[in-house]
C-alpha cells in the first residue's frame, strides 16, 4: 500500500528544505522561497504516498481529497512535528477504520420506507390509521382505504372513521360521515323491526312473563343497542341512552333465565361501562359460576380491579388464565401479569 517512492521523494525533498538555508546561509527571500518550495513539495508528496491508508477508511471520494488535503496543510503548517503528526495520525485511522479494524457496533442501513406506496393490501389496524392520518398520501388513495373499512368489524373501523370525520379533505369527511350513518341506520331499523316484534309477542303471548318469541325479541334489543356501544357508533347522550335499553332488555330475559351466562356478562360489561364497579363484579362472578369461560370473564375482572389499583388480585388473576388457549391480543397481557 506504501508507495516508496513517493517516500523516498518526499523525504528528499524535506532535507532540500532544510539544506536550502544551510548552504545559503543568509536571511534574503531567495533563502526562505526556497525553503517554502521544496517544503510544500514533501508535503505534498507525504499526502500522496499516505492518501492510500486514507482510501481504505474513507467512504467517499470527497472524504478522501479532504483528509488528504488536510494531512498536506497539517505538515506545511508545523515543520517537522505535523509531518509525524500526520504520519501517526493516518496510521491510527487506518487501525480504527480499516478494513482489518474490529467493529464493535454493526452499522445497520435504514430501509427506505413510504408507508403510503407499500405492496399489498392488507394492513394492520394501526398502519391504516396511519395511512388515513397522513397529509401526505393522495386523496384518492385514502379513500379507497376508507372503503374498504366497510368490510372490517365495526368496534375498529368506528375509531378510524370517527377520526377521518376531522380531515382537512371535504371528500374524505364526506365519506367517513356517510359510511359512520349507514351503520347506524343500519343497527336503528333492525332495531325498529325488533320493537315492533316484541310488541306483537306481548299481544299474542302476553307481557308478563313473556313467551318464546317475546323472549327472542327481548334478547336481540339487548344485542342491538349493546351492538351500538360496543361499535363505537353512539356517543356522548346516545351512547348512555344505548346502555341503558341494553340493560332493561337483557333484565327482562334475566328475570326468566337467571343463568344465562352470555347475559350475566353483558350485565355486568354495562354497569361497569356506566362506573358501577359493585355491581359488575357481581354480575361477573355470576357469568363465571354459570359456566361461562374464565378467557371471557376474567380481563374485564382484571380490569376493573386494576381501575381500583389493586394490582395483586390483577397479578392472580391474570396468572390464573392459560396463555396458550387465550386470544392472540390478550397473550401480551397474560405474560406481562403472569411475569414473576
């Protein structure tokens, strides 16, 4: 990698420097221009035989005619001392950087990424809200993604769309707004034809206790209404007024099947949506003791008990559950609590 030569030239040239001004002996400008001449050419030379210790621990060209340069004015600059400065100085770099240097740390190289022009058209839930939010994807683009939310379960696109409503596209609102309405409609005439068949089952079967298909019917309000809760479609005084015939509903099936266990969870999903804690922990321990799987009962127990920060009954419960046999979304959460 030494070129010699140039070595040996740039070494020459050195010693004619500093001979220039003991074989002229005198102080004129002749003397010092010189010592400057032939000094600049062994630095210049120095430069050049070290630039190939330079090339293999510089990435780029241009890195490599800075240090090169650099090393060059460090040796014109300080006599002597920056010539062996610079010779030491390229040889540290060339160990530290080299391509015989120990790497410690590998350097990884950031993948390219535009999260709006990936393949495929399947995404996560959170990807395609990050899609939909950025400013940055064409209108265009969103809203096909926004369309094709009309196929995903209600209780994740109602966030998404809800959020599409505060868009800075007139289009893209417009969509959100009629495809969140549709569900709604949707839900408020099966509702609608449910009503009117229990009124039919009071008439035909009686209002109390209520017969097979009044039971029926009474059962589906309670789905729909909680249907409209659990989908994110009704807000603010809707949604209270949703949780509240969700509830007169699934008492009036209560009342004639006390163990139904679905129910008895739902019972208590809704009181505990409302703030009472009391009752739902009743409600939940009566869907356990009625058959019902611990998987579905016990992370609404565990929430609720750790709403009231009392994490060791959360850190037992948990426990209690097998991971293996739970949902994959719940898993993370079995393994955090379950963690000695």
């Amino acid at each position: 990698m030494l070129n010699l030569k140039l070595a040996l030239s740039a070494l020459a040239a050195e010693i004619a420097s500093w001979s220039s001004l003991w074989l002229l002996r005198s102080s004129s400008d002749a003397a010092l221009l010189a010592y400057l001449a032939a000094h600049g050419l062994a630095c210049a030379l120095l430069a050049l035989c070290l630039s190939p210790f330079v090339a293999t621990s510089a990435q780029t060209l241009r890195q490599r005619v800075a240090l090169v340069t650099l090393m060059g004015l460090f040796s014109y600059a300080v006599p002597v001392a920056g010539i062996v400065g610079s010779i030491v100085a390229t040889v540290a770099l060339h160990r530290q950087r080299g391509p015989g240097a120990v790497h410690r740390f590998p350097v990884l190289l950031v993948p390219d990424f535009d999260p709006h022009q990936q393949s495929g058209t399947s995404r996560r839930q959170v990807g395609l809200q990050s899609f939909l939010s950025n400013a940055s994807v064409p209108v265009a683009s969103r809203m096909r993604a926004l369309v094709a939310l009309g196929n995903v379960p209600g209780h994740v696109s109602s966030p998404m769309l809800r959020m599409a409503l505060g868009d800075t596209s007139e289009d893209l609102r417009l969509l959100a707004y009629s495809m969140l309405d549709s569900k709604e409609r949707e839900i408020s005439r099966n509702i609608h034809q449910e009503l009117e068949a229990l009124e039919q089952a009071r008439q035909t079967e009686g209002a109390s206790p209520l017969g097979s298909r009044g039971l029926k019917a009474a059962r589906a309000l309670s789905d729909l209404y909680a249907e409209l809760v659990y989908q994110g479609v009704a807000q603010g005084d809707v949604r209270d007024h949703a949780m509240a015939q969700s509830l007169h509903y699934c008492g009036l099936v209560l009342a004639q099947k006390p163990d139904h266990a679905l129910l008895l969870l739902r019972r208590g999903r809704l009181m505990h949506l409302q703030g009472d804690g009391e009752q739902a922990m009743l409600f939940y321990d009566k869907a356990l003791s009625m058959g019902m799987a611990p998987a579905r009962v016990v992370p609404y127990q565990a929430e609720l008990l750790f709403e009231r920060r009392e994490f060791a009954r959360v850190h037992a419960l948990m426990r209690s559950l097998d991971a293996q046999q739970a949902l994959p979304r719940l898993r993370p959460s079995i393994l955090y609590w379950s963690a000695p």
